[in-house]
C-alpha cells in the first residue's frame, strides 16, 4: 500500500468535470466588506486530486463551500460562475443545489467528532443519504450503505452499522463521514482538512484511502489543506490561497520542484522536516494581512523578500501563466526570481548545544503515576466484576493516564515528549507540575522534593516553573490586557512593582517580538502567533529555570510555528532556560529538543537524544510514527508502516506490552505476557527502550512483513 | 491594578462603542433602557413631580375620578392618586435594586465559589440552592414576611433570599464553563491562591450572563413586592407601595376603578420595561451571537 498518484487523462481533450471562474464571495461586516475570496478561478478534472494549501483565514474554506452555495449571511457569492456538468451551479435555486449536495457533489467535513449526528446510528445517516438522493427502498440503501462502509474499510460492516458514532474511534468516524460522501457515488468530493482532526497514523491510513478510492472510482477530489506534507501525497494539482486569492496555480510536482510565487517557496520551507538537523528554522515574516485592511499592492509584499516598490504600489497582480510549465502565479516578478533553491540548512555549521549532564538533573520525574477514576461521582467509578468465575466483586476502575513515568531534564536542557492523542503527554505535564495531583511517583525540582510539599510551598516554587498551553486564545483572560497578565506575574512573586514592573513588562514584550505598546490592549485583538509570544513572555516574567511547553505551535499556521520555535530556541539561548517540550508532531521536537520521550498508552516507550531517537535502533512504535509523517516532498516515497487498529482504551490496557495489539514486529507470546522494561539495551548510551525485541530487530529497517510468523521463527529475545 | 490607565482606554472604549452600537441597534433593548431611564428619573424627581402631598386627606375630594386638578383621580380619602404613583415608583425601584443588590452579591459567591471548586462543596452548595428554589417564590417570600414580620426592609431581605439560588444558578454555569479556560490554568501554575483565581480572574468573565440574570430578576422582585404588599405582608399603608394601592382600591373597584388602574398599568409598564432591557441584554450579550469580543 503506497501513495500512487494516478495517470493523468489528456485534460484538453474534454472539459473539465468543474470549472471555478472567477469566483467572489464576500462578507459584510461592521468594519466593511470583507472579500474572503477574490476573482478565484481553476478547473478540476474527473479523476485527478486538487488541492488548495494556505494558512488559516486564506478562503480555502470558502471557495470550497461557495462551489455548493453553503455560505450563510452576512456572506454572499457576489459573482462568478461554478460549471459543473455543463451548468452553472450558482444560478441553482436552494432547491436545485440540494439535488447536487450529497449526490453529485459531497462534502467531507474536518471534525469527525462533532460532524456526526450522536443520536442517530451510523448506518441511519448514511441511509438517509442515498433514499434522499436516489429515492431507493430502505433494504436496498442499507445494502448499498453497507457496501459503502465496507469500501472505506471499516471492518465488519454489516454488524456496526446500527453502531452509534460514539462506539466509533476517531479515524473509524471519518471513515464513516467518507462513507457518507461515497454513498451516492459523486463525481466530486470536497475533503476539507480531513485529516487535520486526527493523528499521524490515523492521517496516513485516511489519506491512502482517499487515494486508493479514486483509483477505484474516478471521481474528483477538491482537497483542501493546510498541511503541504498532505498535498504532496495525495494531489495532482495544487492551488495556492493567500488573502482571498489564489496566487498559485500548478502541477503538484512542478510547485515542489520550481515555485513561481514567494508565499509558495516560503510555505514549503518554513515545514519542519523530520530528516533535516536546522539550527534555525527558515520563517515566512510577519502573518497574512487582515481582510479589512488589505495592503496597497501585491497582498504578500509586506512579506515577501522579493518586494519592490512596483510591488508594493502597483495594485494586486493577477494570476498569470509563469515559468515553463504550466504553472501560473499572481506575482509580477515571478520571471525575474528564481525560486528552485530551497532554504539550505547550514547542516555542517550547527553549533552543538552543550548540555552538561554530569551533576544533578533541574528536574526530575521517578515512577510518577496518575489514576483517573473512571465514571462520575463518588461510586460511579465502581464496577461489577466476575473475573475467574466466583462471586462478583465490586471493583473500583481507573484510567491509567499515566503509568510509571521517569525521566530528567537538565539545565539549559530541552526534553521533548511525543504520542498520539490520549497517550497521557499532558497529564504527565500537569502532574509533574503539580497542577493535577499525583496518584504515586517522586518529583524533584532542583534537589527538592515537589511531592512531598504543601500547597503554599509548591506556590512559591511556581516561581521557577512556568507553562505555555497549546491554544493562547484561551490561555490569556479576555478581560486583562496584556500589560496587566504579564505584569501580574511579577508582582505576584515580587519581582517588580510600580514603574520598574511596567518598564520591565514592555522590555519583555519586546524581546518576544511585539511592540512596547501591546501592553495596553487586549489579547483578542492579536493574532493566534502573537497571543502566544504573550504568553512566552507571560511565562518568562517570573524569570523561571523551567518551561513546560504543552503543544505550543499546533494551534499555529506553519509560518508562525517556525517563528515560536526559534523564539523558544532563542530565549533559551539567552536564558539558559530548560524546557519539557509536548507534541503530537514529531517533525516538530526534532528541532527544538535534546532528547525525546515517546509516550504509548501512558508510559514511555523510547528514550534517549534526538539522534537516537531518529535512527536506528528504533521501537516499533517510534518507527511507525516516523514514517507516517507526511513529506512536503513528493520525490520521496517513504515506506509508510500502518498500525493495525486504533490505541487501546487505557481503561482496560492489553496484557504485557502495550502496544503489542498494533506492533508490526510482535515476536509471539511473550509480548503478550511479558511487561518490558525501559532499559539501556547497550550500556552507557543513555538510550532507553522499552522492547522484547533485540537491538538488531530494531535496528531491521526494511522489509515490513504483516504476519508474525516471519518474525517468529527468528525469535531470540534482547532481554 | 492600575497598569497602564491610560492606554487601556483605547481598547476599552472600542469594546464599549461596539456594546453602545449593538445595544442601539436592538428596539427591544432601547424601549426596556428607555422605560428604565424614565421610570429611575420620575423616582428622583418624586417630590417636585408630585403635585399634592401623598398623604394629605380631603374628605371633599374623595373617590374623584381622573380630572385636570387630579390626573388620576382621588382615592377613598381624597389623597392625589397621581402623586402616590409617582412617590410609588420609589418603593418600587428600592426593594427591586435592593433585593436583587444582595441577592447579586451573594448568589454570585455562591455560584462562582460553587462553579470552581465543584466536587462536594458543589454539590452542598447546589442542593441547597436546590431546596430553597422548590418552593414556589411568592410562597417563600410570604412564609419569611410572616418570620420576619411585615416592613419594607424585610421584604428586600425576603426577595434577596428568594432571588439567590436562581442568580447562583447562573453564576455556577458560566463559571463551569470559564473554569475550562486555559487561563485559569495559566493563573494556577503562575501561583495564584484560589481566592484571587474565583474573583480577580473568573469574576470579570462571568458578568455578562449574571447582569442578564440581574435585570431580569428585578421586573419579578418588584412584581413580587407588590404581590405581598397587596396581601398586607410588605409596605404599611399610608406608604405609596403601588401593590398596596391595589389592595385599598379593590374595595371600591365599581364606583372608582381609577384606584387600581393608574397603580396596576405602573407596575405592569414597569415590569414590561426591565423584562424587555432583559432580554435585550441577553440578545447583545449572548456569546453564540457573537459575543461582545
């Protein structure tokens, strides 16, 4: 199962299955009209993947649901035509387009969780699709519905389609969202984000699919995206929104191989990748302008580094055929700048950071556990249990969140933790915090025992520790200007009051990259990468010697996550400051930490620096998250390793090693009984793993067999 | 917290433009403000609006119906109706801002204590919340005005109780719901005590729904003190109370109806305005309809 990008019919021989032609849809706000998107044209074909890239706010979103007539006021599609079949689907009644929804066209919605009806089984809105659409009798739609969860791959469909959404894991649900938009056989599926929702693994399987389906069935997907890693795997062409607009228009792997426009160039480098050492991530400046106050010029010449005064002057440029291919661009300059080179690392050049590790460890985790009790309430968590026979015995059910933790972290150290959602990464930062209660385990900070003190002591020790959280929309009070939630911080530990804190507050600002001045306003009027270098300098005010960093840049567009990442690297730098860095993307950590923890079902699976990590030996686990990051790179094809299944519930973990339900490598019986151990498996490397399996089955990179019986032959066991 | 005065004022002023806009722009809020407006400047302005002294008698003038010299006519001691409406809306306003002052003060603790602590100091606190909203609300005011004994202090003592559990209520949900925030997260791992957490950060965030609350709760204590001043447990006569009004002009309902109509269309006007500056409110303020970020 590899990505296949399917062979491309002559497109000049037909029309196109849909035709977008100068597409304006706008919003009328209190600060004016706002065109979400401007003048938008491009055109799909029956059997190919577009994709449409851009951050946040670009009108990917817009374009996509202007193309069904599902804008709602204040918004309208004030010009433009959408051919589809032969007819312009912008001059269909309400009626009319409801016949295309569902049937001809069908949306693929981002967020399995909330797209689902909860109280209806899965099978029940599937069904109510087709009898809608094709007027079929029940028996005959839910034969065809079945049909249709079998092709999305959801075992034994014919038994959980009277299943309710909430019986579905995340990956299974969007399967079954897909199901939905198959149902009825369209021509064209509109994906938007389908896959941000979920994890690396989940991604990977969800996005073959999605592949594997068009081959099968010929249909046009209109992908829409934020992620390039996701374009170049799935797409054939790709269209490039930037303010409304879409400034780039080309075949996919001519956009990697030769961009014509800036933004494009910019968004590809400023990807992490996860096989590059950086010392400093190559960044887009600044964030896209807001749609109330468009700059004079081109929309992108305040951050383009190509800018002239004809750019910035001359009024937006259309887009127009560029370069040799069949690329075009919206820049004026695109035939004088060359953008086939990419930003070179200066691999060679990295200055190693020195982590002197000889003395005691900042901070320091033993054993730590944390038990939720399962169920609300005082007895809700109380369960009957008839294990062996016998009498039933009340038994009290827990959650183990986090299951036997340790690890350190160093001065001037970044420690990075890594998993799929639910694998317990934030617990174990909110217990080692304090934040949450531990159940069990030891917590030294500097030599001092955090587990063993009171309320007010660990008070006063907040004072060395601070946290950055993931979403900074929500981690800054809306009532309190900025001035006011950084400047508390230090008068809370009498750090500076009066004059000097405000001197100090703006100074701060500064050094995190805002203006003297935003200590006067409000955290909503910022945007998502400036709330959270309020909230680094919010965390920074106390002067701390630790931040814990619970997923700092996933709520970020790529172009600002590269700009916090090498703030967090500056700052540390200057600081000396240590970090516990959290993430899901592994692509991130690797540019930003020392050594890495993978976590799995809340215990720690893999241990040890970032080039450890990285290369082999590796865990199981560790080498299938590392291969199901996408590439921004369609040249390479990276073997992707599929997990079996999703991620066991942690209220009833499997026996022995928990991940023996998905391994690929598993050797047999003893991983099914047998709890390893997170050991050194070569003396004195300090890389730990938690593993049956030998260093040079770890170590085997190539030829992935599903069956164990390969595997079983050859079992010898490292430990 | 004085950070910054100055400069704050340009972000707070845009946030108070954008409320004054959405606030002018709905009728139901403007016609509740406007009512509001008028009625608090007719109970400031009592004594030189009043023609007649509201408890001179005049044993020739009595049971007169509405005339130049006695808009609303005279009751059944000849005193000027008109002037005791007037001097009424006094009473009114006293025990609604009164009691729902208090029940504000302490119904918010309540509630916010509640929302952020949760586990058993939540449930102690909601169900006993609980068992003082199972009585029907007239029941209990009438019940504590019979403890408490009938005076114009009591009753806002009296409806302040009543009113707590339904503006705890309201307190404890947004709470719940703010309490979920990362900030108040961020003010725990900067150090804060829970003290300062519940009121310098949660607090600010919770207004909006409990002035909903607030506003719409003083139309049904103002209501209410006129229902338990009509069965003699509020206001004593000769006190201008509009409820006690109707309870005197119920006997002479035939020959001089204009004794219970001039009090009951200003209790009804009332009530109608905060109802309407209420739920206009809620409609500005709602944060699904774009809150006033």
């Amino acid at each position: 199962m590899s990505t296949t990008t399917p062979t491309h019919d002559d497109p000049s021989s037909s029309s196109p299955l849909l035709e977008v032609r100068n597409l304006r849809t706008q919003f009328h706000t209190e600060s004016g009209t706002v065109v979400a998107a401007n003048d938008v044209s491009f055109s799909l074909d029956a059997g190919e993947t577009m994709g449409l890239v851009g951050e946040s706010g670009a009108g990917k979103s817009v374009t996509a649901r202007s193309l069904l007539q599902l804008i709602d006021p204040p918004g309208e599609i004030a010009g433009g035509e959408v051919i589809f079949e032969g007819e312009n689907l912008l001059d269909y009644s309400e009626k009319q387009i409801q016949r295309v929804r569902g049937n001809k066209i069908a949306l693929v919605p981002q967020d399995p969780m909330s797209s689902l009806n909860p109280v209806l089984t899965v099978g029940e809105q599937i069904i109510e699709t087709i009898t809608h659409h094709q007027g079929m009798e029940r028996d005959e739609a839910r034969a065809q519905a079945i049909d249709a969860m079998t092709d999305v791959g959801i075992p034994d469909a014919a038994e959980r389609i009277d299943d309710y959404p909430h019986e579905f894991s995340g990956g299974m649900r969007q399967r079954v969202l897909i199901a939905i938009g198959l149902s009825c056989q369209p021509d064209l599926i509109i994906a938007d984000e389908p896959t941000t929702a979920l994890d690396v693994t989940t991604q990977a399987k969800i996005l073959d699919l999605l592949n594997e389906l068009q081959e099968e069935k010929g249909m046009g997907i209109l992908m829409i995206t934020h992620n390039l890693g996701v374009v170049a795997q799935t797409c054939d062409t790709v269209g490039v929104m930037y303010a409304g607009n879409l400034v780039e228009t080309a075949e996919m792997h001519e956009l990697f191989r030769h961009p014509q426009h800036p933004y494009t160039r910019g968004l590809i480098d400023s990807i992490p990748q996860i096989d590059t050492a950086y010392d400093e991530l190559p960044t887009l400046d600044g964030a896209m302008p807001d749609l109330t106050d468009l700059p004079q010029g081109c929309n992108f010449a305040p951050r383009c580094e190509y800018a002239t005064d004809a750019c910035r002057t001359g009024g937006d440029p259309a887009l127009e055929p560029a370069g040799p291919g069949s690329s075009r661009a919206a820049c004026i300059r695109t035939d004088e700048i060359d953008l086939r080179q990419g930003y070179v690392p200066d691999d060679v050049e990295r200055t190693e950071k020195q982590v002197d590790r000889s003395g005691d460890p900042l901070f320091e985790v033993k054993n730590l556990k944390k038990y939720f009790s399962a169920g609300d309430g005082v007895i809700g968590n109380l369960s009957l249990s008839r294990n062996g026979g016998g009498i039933p015995k009340l038994e009290r059910r827990y959650v183990k969140a986090v299951d036997g933790i340790s690890f350190d972290i160093y001065e001037g150290e970044t420690v990075g933790l890594v998993g799929e959602s639910g694998c317990g990464k934030s617990t174990v930062a909110r217990t080692a915090l304090k934040l949450l209660e531990p159940t069990d385990g030891e917590v030294y900070f500097d030599g001092q025992p955090m587990h063993e003190m009171g309320d007010s002591e660990v008070r006063s020790l907040r004072r060395e520790m601070q946290m950055v959280f993931q979403d900074p929309h929500s981690s800054l009070n809306p009532r309190k200007t900025v001035g006011q939630i950084v400047g508390r911080a230090m008068e809370k530990h009498d750090i500076a009051t009066g004059e000097e804190k405000r001197q100090r507050v703006r100074e701060l600002l500064e050094r995190v990259g805002l203006s003297a001045s935003a200590a006067g306003k409000y955290p909503h009027e910022f945007s998502g990468g400036q709330q959270q270098r309020i909230a680094i300098a919010h965390a920074l005010a106390v002067e701390p010697k630790l931040i814990v960093c619970d997923e700092p840049v996933s709520a970020l567009d790529v172009s600002v996550q590269a700009q916090i990442l090498n703030l967090l690297n500056e700052i540390q730098a200057e600081f000396g400051l240590s970090y516990l860095f959290i993430s899901h993307n592994i692509g991130v950590v690797r540019h930003i930490c020392d050594r890495l923890a993978v976590m799995y079902l809340g215990k720690i699976v893999e241990f040890g620096s970032i080039e450890q990590v990285f290369d082999t030996p590796f865990h199981p686990y560790t080498e299938s998250l590392l291969s199901a990051v996408p590439h921004a790179d369609p040249t390479r094809k990276s073997e992707r390793i599929f997990l079996e299944g999703s991620v066991p519930s942690p209220l009833d973990p499997p026996s022995g090693c928990p991940f023996q339900t998905r391994c690929p490598k598993k050797i047999g019986e003893e991983c099914e009984t047998v709890v390893p151990d997170l050991e050194e498996k070569e003396a004195g490397t300090g890389h730990y793993l938690s593993c049956h399996l030998s260093i040079e089955e770890m170590s085997e990179h190539a030829g992935f067999v599903q069956s164990e019986q390969a595997e079983q032959s050859e079992a010898q066991h490292g430990d | 917290m004085a950070t910054s005065t100055l400069s704050i004022t340009s972000a707070r002023k845009e946030r108070m433009e954008r409320f004054v806009r959405k606030f002018r722009n709905n009728t139901k809020a403007m016609i509740g403000l406007t009512i509001v407006v008028l009625l608090v400047l007719v109970a400031i302005f009592a004594p030189v609006i009043a023609p007649y002294e509201i408890d001179t008698t005049s044993v020739e003038d009595r049971s007169e119906a509405p005339s130049v010299a006695h808009p609303f006519g005279t009751d059944d001691l000849g005193r000027d109706i008109f002037s005791r409406v007037v001097m009424g809306s006094r009473i009114s306003l006293y025990v609604g801002f009164g009691a729902i002052s208090a029940a504000l003060l302490v119904g918010t603790v309540i509630g916010v204590v509640s929302g952020y602590y949760g586990g058993m100091v939540d449930e102690l606190l909601m169900r006993l919340m609980d068992a003082a909203m199972s009585f029907p609300p007239i029941l209990l005011a009438l019940t504590l005005m019979v403890v408490l004994g009938p005076d114009l202090n009591n009753v806002i003592l009296a409806l302040a109780f009543v009113y707590t559990p339904y503006i705890a209520r309201v307190g404890r949900s947004a709470t719940l719901s703010e309490t979920n925030e990362a900030y108040v997260e961020s003010a725990i791992a900067r150090g804060e005590s829970s003290g300062r957490i519940i009121f310098s950060e949660v607090l600010p965030n919770t207004t909006a729904p409990l002035l909903v609350q607030g506003s719409l709760n003083i139309a049904f204590a103002m209501l209410a003190e006129a229902s338990l001043s009509f069965l003699g447990l509020g206001a004593q006569p000769p006190t201008p109370s509009w409820g006690l009004m109707i309870d005197t002009g119920r006997g002479f309902m035939q020959s001089a109806p204009w004794m219970i109509i001039f009090p009951g269309l200003a209790i009804a006007i009332t009530v109608i305005g905060f109802n309407m500056l209420g739920d206009g409110l809620r409609d500005i303020l709602d944060p699904k309809v774009d809150a006033i970020e």
